[in-house]
C-alpha cells in the first residue's frame, strides 16, 4: 500500500492532478484506491464523479457535529476521536468499484479542526480494508501540513504555478514537512498547467527537489471542471491525462 499526498498553493492544480491520478490508476489496474478530499472547500467528489451527499454519506465535519453536538457525546472514557472512526467509517466512506472516497467537510462552528483531523488520522491508521493506494488531496497552503492528518506518507506531490511564490512554497512546505515529522520517501515537483516549459533542471536548482515535469494545458479539463463532470470521463488522447502517465512514471508507478 502507498500513501500519496498533493500539496500546493490555491488554484495550482493539485485536485485535478488527483482526479487524473486516480484514471491513471483505474485504467492501468491499480486498484482498490481509497481517496480522502481533505480540503474543506471539498471539490474532488465532484471532479471523480461522486456527490457523497446524493450518495448518503456524511463529511467527517458533519460526522463529528451529529456525534457530540446533536447526539450529545456521552460515552465517557471513550477519546472524541475514537468514537467519530467507527462512524467514519459506517457513514462517512463511499465504496465504489475503483475507489472509496470520504471527505473532511466544511466545518460549520466555531474551533480548530483537530478533531476532525484527529478522526481523520486514527481512521487511516486503522483501515478497514486493504488499498492499493491511498490518494489525499490537501487543501491550498502549508496550514494542512502542522495538522498532520498522515504521519507516514510514501510520496508528496507538490503541485506548482508558475511564479516565485511557488518555489518558496516548496521550500516551506518541505521543511514543514519535515519539521513535523512526516514520515515521507519522496517529496516531487509537479509543473501545474499554467507552469512554463523551463528546464527540469533550473527547477531543481529553485526547489532543491525532484522535477517530474508539468501537466499539460488541457482544455477539456477547464470545461468539465466548469461544468462539473467528472474528469474520469475524460477522452484517453486528453494532453493533461497523457502528461499525467508521463509524470507518474518518472516517479517510478506503474
Ligand atoms: N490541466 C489543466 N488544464 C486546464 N485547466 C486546468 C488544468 N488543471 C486544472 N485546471 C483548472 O485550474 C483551476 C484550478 O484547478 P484545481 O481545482 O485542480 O486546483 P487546486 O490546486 O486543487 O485548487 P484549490 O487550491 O482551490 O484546491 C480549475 O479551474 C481547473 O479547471
Ligand atoms: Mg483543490
């Protein structure tokens, strides 16, 4: 089992990425996969087809708000966090055929979001079944990463725009990284679609990490994130898909 996680400044691209991911996988057999949206503003359930609401299930947020605001979270002795797994679990998991998918959720009251997080970490330290891979898209910036949903983390996707920001970004988000302690194999550059053709290496130099090249401008991609349609029903000849098989196989995936 290999844990992935997306990282980037807002709009950079890093849901799409993902979303493609995930068709990669789907089409070249690497699964189950269990994807985790979390990011608040959730918007992956959307781009792999999925509205976990429609579907019944709940955000881990409204999880949390059902089991200690309007239920009353009674069972003393028992961690917050602890209790929120099993219900994660139960009414928070979409299944599907490829890919299981939860959500963090926006959070509606007033607080910190560590116990959704710490609901969210004791869950994917005790899966339930076992994943091929487990895919998590992080919301924008470096906050997700002091929160440390995941401690051991195979590779880090580091999706970038195209400005001096973004090679700050990386280097902040590395050392937060490993500031906090995650535990990961790789950290990799990732270009976002806006990102210019400059050369790996000059990349490199700015980030001090590994370049896997850029997603490819896909207009296709534009329009049915705008439309909402799902980017696993993207045409196999998509540029962004065909740069997406380029990427994964400089990171050594199948
Ligand atoms: N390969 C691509 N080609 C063209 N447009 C793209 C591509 N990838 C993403 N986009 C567009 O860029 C915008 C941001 O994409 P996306 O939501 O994937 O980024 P994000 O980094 O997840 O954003 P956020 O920080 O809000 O979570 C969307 O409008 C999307 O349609
Ligand atoms: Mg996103």
């Amino acid at each position: 089992m290999k844990m992935m996680v997306s990282m980037g400044r807002g709009g950079s691209g890093k849901t799409s990425f993902v979303a493609l991911l995930t068709k990669h996988f789907i089409e070249t057999r690497n699964y189950p996969m269990l994807l985790v949206d979390a990011d608040p503003d959730q918007n992956l359930g959307e781009m792999v087809g999925i509205d976990l609401e429609e579907k019944g299930h709940k955000t881990i947020s409204e999880l949390m708000i059902e089991t200690f605001l309007e239920n009353g979270g009674t069972t003393v002795g028992i961690p917050p966090s602890e209790r929120m797994e099993g219900m994660i679990w139960k009414k928070g998991l979409y299944e599907g055929e490829y890919f299981d998918l939860m959500a963090v959720g926006p959070k509606w009251i007033e607080g910190c979001y560590c116990l959704p997080d710490a609901a969210l970490k004791g869950a994917l330290s005790r899966l339930t079944k076992s994943y091929k891979y487990i895919i998590v898209d992080s919301p924008a910036g470096l906050e997700h990463i002091n929160r440390k949903i995941t401690s051991e983390v195979d590779d880090i996707f580091d999706v970038i725009d195209p400005s001096k920001k973004s090679f700050d970004h990386v280097k902040r988000a590395y050392r937060i990284a490993k500031e906090v302690k995650i535990n990961f194999k790789n950290f990799y550059v990732v270009g976002g679609n806006r990102f210019p053709e400059i050369s790996g290496e000059e990349v490199e130099r700015r980030t001090n990490q590994k370049y896997l090249g850029k997603i490819a401008y896909d207009k296709n991609v534009e329009e049915f994130n705008l439309s909402g349609k799902s980017l696993l029903k993207l045409p196999p000849s998509s540029p962004a898909y065909l740069s997406i098989k380029e990427i994964m196989k400089k990171a050594g995936y199948p």
